[in-house]
C-alpha cells in the first residue's frame, strides 16, 4: 500500500516551497558543508540544491526560482525548470519541503 500524498505538497511552477518549521538550512562549521537538518534526520545537498533551497522562502514561486537561475546560468529554462522541479518534489516527497501557507488579512 502506498503512503496517502495528501500531506505532501505536488510542486508545479504555481508552488511556493519553504522548509517546513521542523527544518533548518544551516551551514555546518565542522564539516563545511550546507546541511537540513530535521528531527532526527540530517541531510547534505549539493551544492546546486542549496543554492535553490535558499530561494525557497514561501514569497517566491518554482517559476520565479526558475527564471532566476535561468538567467543566471544562461541556460534553457526548460531544462532548469524540469530540474528544479524534481528536486523539489524528491525533497517534498520526504518531508524537507511545504507549501507556503497564504496569509489572511
């Protein structure tokens, strides 16, 4: 049986990806590496995964991120956005990634 997806996010270039509140991108001293950490789990990305991570702060969307480091890169962004995208949702699929929740006035 496979784990309901209902309280994971599906990323799309609409979505606004933050870590979620249990999460924390933080640069490691010892080992000089950037890491998430979470509850228990600790995780090293790349680092093209943190450059995006840090883009990931619930204000922008999967197509601003991508726009950003299309021009950047100089690179396609069809290419960058199908990246991107799969990135996210891997890190999505295992908790290290939410949906930004919309204020209300």
């Amino acid at each position: 049986m496979t784990e309901p997806r209902s309280r994971r996010m599906e990323v799309s270039e609409a979505s606004k990806p933050i870590l979620p509140r249990h999460a924390r991108l933080k640069f490691d001293e010892t080992r000089q590496v950037w890491v998430i950490l979470a509850p228990e789990r600790v995780l090293a990305p790349d680092e093209i995964a943190v450059e995006i991570l840090q883009l990931c702060d619930g204000a922008r969307s999967v197509a601003d991120i991508v726009d950003l480091l299309a021009a950047k890169y100089n690179a396609p962004r069809d290419d960058i956005g199908n990246d991107v995208i799969a990135m996210l949702q891997d890190l999505a699929d295992k908790g290290f990634l939410t949906q930004a929740r919309e204020k209300t006035p």
